[in-house]
C-alpha cells in the first residue's frame, strides 16, 4: 500500500468508528461508493491521481482509495451534520424538516474542502488545465470543487434521509 491508500483508509476507518452504532450503516457506505464510482467516472477529466501514491486502482485510473473516501466523506458527513443539528436543537427547529438541509450543507462543505486540501497538497492528485483556472486563495483547491461539495451536502443526505425512513433498520 503506498501513502494515498494509507491515508484514505485511516479515513474510512475513523468514519467506520464515528458512525458504528447507526442502524443504516451498511446503506451509507453503499450510497457513499455507489456516488463516488459515479462522480469518478463522470468528472474523471478534470483532474488525474498520481499513480506513484496510489497502490490498487479500479477501472478508468481511479484509486480504490478514492473510492473509500467517498463512503468516508459520506458516513462522517452525516454524523457531523447529525451532531450541529443536535447541538442547535431548538434553534432550528423552527425550519421544520429543512433545518438539517443547513447542516449537511455545512458539514459536507467543510469535510469535503478540507479532504480536497489535503489531497491536493500531499500531491495525490493534480487538476487538469479546465478546472485548475478558478483557484481558492489559501486553499489551492478549484472553487468548483468547493461548490460540488456544498452541492452534495445539499442534495445526497437529504434523498438518504428519505431511503432511511422506508428502509428497516440494520439494512
């Protein structure tokens, strides 16, 4: 395993931790791979994985571990979304159902620049000259993948929210 695997397995197994007690772990982490395989693959040419970081690769170069991180990115997502909801408690409560909708957006925006961050200056991946034109100041990331992350963080944990309900618990 070279340092890109290591990394996002360390990841995964402190969201694994975080949220070992949620009864839909198994559903989360699928979503998490099934989004990640599907993000990948439709956004593959905006940016390349450094080969000599990574160890095991899935079809079209993309890093098993990358994939890992999106289950990471997903399970954390929802518990820190879970927990400022929690600690706003009646505060939000006003805004109904949609008061999470601010929560995920907040935890996933924050989670997902700060994993983009790292990747980038670890050098695990690079941009590719279409996206690389429109850089955050201080965080060297692309500000569209900042806004793809507050975007996830709008709409995936709120159509979760809806599987959850219909689906049994330990599923």
């Amino acid at each position: 395993m070279k340092s890109g695997d290591w990394l996002f397995g360390v990841v995964l197994l402190l969201a694994l931790l975080l949220r070992r007690r949620s009864p839909h772990l198994r559903a989360e982490l699928v979503l998490g791979l099934g989004f990640g395989v599907l993000w990948e693959v439709l956004f593959s040419d905006f940016w390349s994985y450094d080969t000599h970081r990574f160890g095991v690769f899935a079809g079209l170069d993309i890093p098993v571990a990358i994939l890992a991180g999106w289950s990471a990115l997903f399970l954390s997502g929802m518990a820190a979304a879970e927990y400022l909801g929690h600690l706003a408690g009646k505060y939000t409560d006003r805004l109904g159902a949609w008061s999470q909708v601010v929560w995920d957006t907040i935890a996933f925006t924050v989670l997902g620049v700060a994993l983009e961050t790292l990747g980038i200056q670890l050098h695990l991946w690079r941009y590719e000259p279409g996206l690389a034109w429109d850089i955050l100041p201080g965080l060297a990331i692309s500000v569209f993948a900042a806004f793809a992350y507050a975007s996830i963080g709008i709409f995936i944990p709120t159509a979760l929210r809806h599987w959850r309900s219909r689906l049994p618990a330990g599923r």
